[in-house]
C-alpha cells in the first residue's frame, strides 16, 4: 500500500513551477525547467523539447501472448523410437559395403549380400507363374467348353478356384521377394523375361538420417535377422534438461520450449514424476524438430520455457523502461492526447532473456492503456526530476 500511496503522490501533485529543478543540473546537464509540473491527474508535464533535451525516447506497447523463461542447460540426443537396427533379411555373403557411416539417403544401398535363398525363390516364383498361364488356359478352354456340355459347372469353378489361388500365391512370393531386399525394377524383369535375375540383394537405408556402428568387411557370412548397422533418424532431437522441483510443478507435456540460441520451437515430451535426491531436480525432454538437421546430437543448448498469458492484458516492453521506485516496478507512460503528458504506472513485470520483459498493468491505469507508449531511454533523467519535485514539495 505504500508504494502505490507513493506513485498515486507523484501523479496527484498540485501543479506548481520547478524552479527548484536546479537541484537535479548535475544529473539533467544545466538545464533549467520554468514550465515542469505535476497535476492531478495528468501527472508529470513535459514539452517535447525538454523530453528530446533529456535524451528521452519512446516506445509502442507491443501485445504479448506467453512469456519465456530463462535458458536450462540441455543435452541434445536421439530419441529411442528414431534408432533401429539394420539387420539381414535373408542368410547371404557380403560382397560390398557402400556405406560405413555418416547421412544416408531414404533407399540408399548400405551393404550388398549374394544370396542362395534369393535364388531359391525367385524359382519358386517362376514355377508359380507358370502354373498360373496353365490354370487361366485351363479356365478359358472351360468356359468354352460348358455351352456345349462337354465341362460341366463344377469343373469351371474348380478351375477358377485354382487360379485364384495361384495369384494369391505368386503376389505373397513377390512380396517376400521384395522383403529379402530384392529391387522393384530386378522383380519386373523376373517377371517379363521369365528368367532369373542377380543374387545380389541390397540393405538399405529406410529414411533419410545418420549410419553408425557398421562393423562388417568383404566376405563375412550373414544369417538372416542378424545386426548389420544402427540407423537413426535425425529430424527430431530430444534435449534432457533438469529443472528445479518447483518450476517442473509449472510445466505440463505439450508446452512449448524453445532452443535458446538456435530459435527453435518445440514442447515439453516427458516429465519426471522423480526428484533427484541430491540436486532436488526433476528431469524434464523436449522434442524438437529438425528437418535441415541444423541442430547436432550431442551439444550442449540452453532450454526454455514458453508460458502463454491472457491476450490483452500483457505487453512485452525494453528492459531499459522498467525502473524501480520506492520498492514498486514502474514504467512511465506517455499519453497519445498529450505528449507532454508522462505517468508512472505500477506493474508486475516478469523478465525475459534477451532485452525485453512482460509486464501487466495494475487496476489504476487508463483504460486506453494500449494506446500509450513507453517511456525506453531516459528514465535515469526522469527519476531525477521526480526526486527534485517531491523535494520541492516537502
């Protein structure tokens, strides 16, 4: 109650001449003010010219919608779903390696096998499509043949019965084909020149993302599901950073985080429902995208927070306007009917990294406050001239 009793004192000054400003000179460099006043309720009184003599400059109020948090050290890492095993799909021998590690390409062959097993069935397919053109003869001849009495009802739906059985068999033989590894374009020519095609299958890259822990060489002998290499995607990192217990209590999953330094966007994975015993610390993950893979798994970040406010009621302002009197955080405000017009005005601000703050106005200020601009530089000149008017008055 104090400080505001001490603000309301300021703005409700009866209007009298500061020819006692010669006070504050040293601060205000001479300058002498014959027409400075306070007047209820227009506050402090300040012509343009003496404003731009005192250095001062103002700002727009500029809407805020969520506030940021001070940075938190984090670790960037790979989440565990986006790491996999590359593994053989058929027994084979290694007869290449094309890759050993770094970024890989969606599709891009890693190692090359010769296979026996490919061989095997790729004749099995054959025989099937082969059976398959007799049993379709077979259907035709059949439907030919049942207007003149020669094949009756029930040898035609056999037949048919079988050719639908063998295509069911031959689309689940190609698909195996393709499972082993075996190229579309190398199961197209299988099929139009009826003729076997290369053992040699390639494994590769499922997505685009980084190669790692390859440890193979020419010659060595494969059986199917055994570990080629580690794969992972790299279009999204998780950062693990460790807050205090009480500001994890603020934190909810799906809440906005920001990488400090690289601007990057995303939210709150994960939250412990553990504390660290000694460091009284909650382990919080963050995913964040990384589609140019501008971000390195890895380094060392900084995190923070983003808390959404009520629109309308919030304003984000310089750092620099904010000033403390007597206890009070204050801004002084210029009027858009006046500009000579300057107020104080109480706020509760909350700080930002970087050079702006959040501030929220008390119940006091004009219901046009909006449409007021900040006072960013020149407060220290401002705080003088408050000191040298309410001496003047005592």
């Amino acid at each position: 109650m104090h400080n505001r009793h001490f603000i309301n004192q300021i703005s409700s000054r009866i209007k009298r001449p500061l020819w006692g400003i010669a006070l504050a000179a040293p601060l205000l460099g001479g300058l002498v003010w014959s027409h400075v006043a306070f007047s209820a309720p227009q506050g402090l009184q300040l012509s343009s010219s003496q404003q731009l003599s005192m250095g001062m400059a103002f700002t727009e109020l500029k809407p805020a919608d969520s506030v940021t948090s001070y940075g938190y050290p984090a670790l960037l890492s790979l989440p565990a779903p986006h790491i996999q095993l590359l593994a053989t799909p058929v027994d084979g021998l290694v007869t290449r390696i094309l890759k050993v590690h770094g970024a890989v390409k969606a599709g891009e062959a890693i190692v090359e096998l010769q296979s026996a097993e490919l061989l095997k069935l790729q004749k099995t397919y054959l025989a099937t499509l082969s059976e398959l053109v007799v049993a379709e003869a077979e259907v035709s001849r059949a439907r030919k043949l049942i207007q003149a009495g020669s094949v009756s009802q029930k040898q035609l739906q056999s037949a048919e019965s079988q050719v639908t059985k063998l295509k069911q068999q031959a689309q689940q033989q190609s698909q195996d084909l393709l499972l082993m590894g075996m190229a579309e374009e190398a199961l197209t020519r299988l099929q139009n020149a009826n003729r076997l095609q290369s053992p040699i299958i390639a494994i590769r890259a499922p997505a685009d993302g980084e190669l790692f822990e390859l440890s193979l060489s020419a010659g060595t002998r494969l059986q199917a599901g055994e570990p080629v290499a580690k794969f992972a995607e790299l279009d999204m990192l998780v950062a693990g950073v460790n807050v205090p217990i009480e500001v994890a209590k603020t934190l909810h999953v799906g809440q906005a985080a920001r990488l400090l330094q690289q601007g990057t966007v995303g939210e709150i994975a994960y939250i412990s429902h553990q504390a660290d015993p000694l460091t009284q610390q909650v382990e919080v993950h963050c995913r964040f995208p990384n589609p140019q893979l501008q971000l390195t798994v890895g380094a060392l970040v900084e995190v923070s927070f983003i808390n959404e406010v009520t629109a309308g009621r919030h304003f984000a302002v310089p750092l620099s306007a904010l000033t403390n009197v007597d206890g009070q955080t204050t801004l002084f405000m210029r009027s858009p009917l006046d500009s000579a017009q300057i107020r104080p005005l109480a706020v509760e601000a909350v700080e930002q990294p970087g050079k702006t703050a959040v501030v929220t106005f008390m119940d006091d200020a004009p219901v046009d406050i909006e449409r007021w601009s900040v006072l960013s530089m020149g407060t220290a000149a401002m705080l003088s001239v408050m000191a040298a008017q309410t001496e003047a008055g005592e």
